[in-house]
C-alpha cells in the first residue's frame, strides 16, 4: 500500500506490475520510480560494468581492481611496467 501512496497509483495497478500481470508504459514507470525517491537512467550496455563498480563504491563496498570501460578488446589496459 505504501508504494501506491507514494506513486500516486492504485493499489490494484501496483499489485498487477509486482506479479508481472502488466506491462507498464514508460511514463508509468517514471512516475513510479520518481514517487520511489528513484530515477531511470539509460546506460549504455559498455559501460554497465562500470556504473555497478559505481554503485559499489557508493554503497561502501570496496570494489576489486577493474576497468572504467566496457568489454572490448580496445579497451583493455596496455600491460605496465610500473609495480
């Protein structure tokens, strides 16, 4: 109930899109992320490793040692001779 009352939406709506009964619009889904104190971002799939290494380090998390990049072989770090 806390979720239609912060979204603004009927209860009967939010209980459809929990069990997958519905397929929301886009606009629905602003609103609700929105009355969630969220927002939708859309992030090129390259460099999703790179935001959840992001997101990690916010939340406290330490991260391992990994690249700001996407998975392509261009981007791969040159071997170093630094220690």
């Amino acid at each position: 109930m806390q979720v239609a009352e912060l979204t603004g939406k009927r209860q009967s709506q939010i209980v459809r899109l929990e069990r997958g009964l519905a397929d929301p619009r886009l606009s629905s889904l602003v609103e609700i992320s929105n009355g969630l104190g969220m927002e939708i971002v859309a992030v090129p799939t390259r460099l999703v490793p790179a935001v959840r290494r992001l997101m990690k380090e916010q939340d406290g998390v330490p991260a391992t040692r990994s690249r700001l990049v996407g998975n392509d072989p261009e981007d791969a770090e040159e071997p170093s001779d630094e220690f």
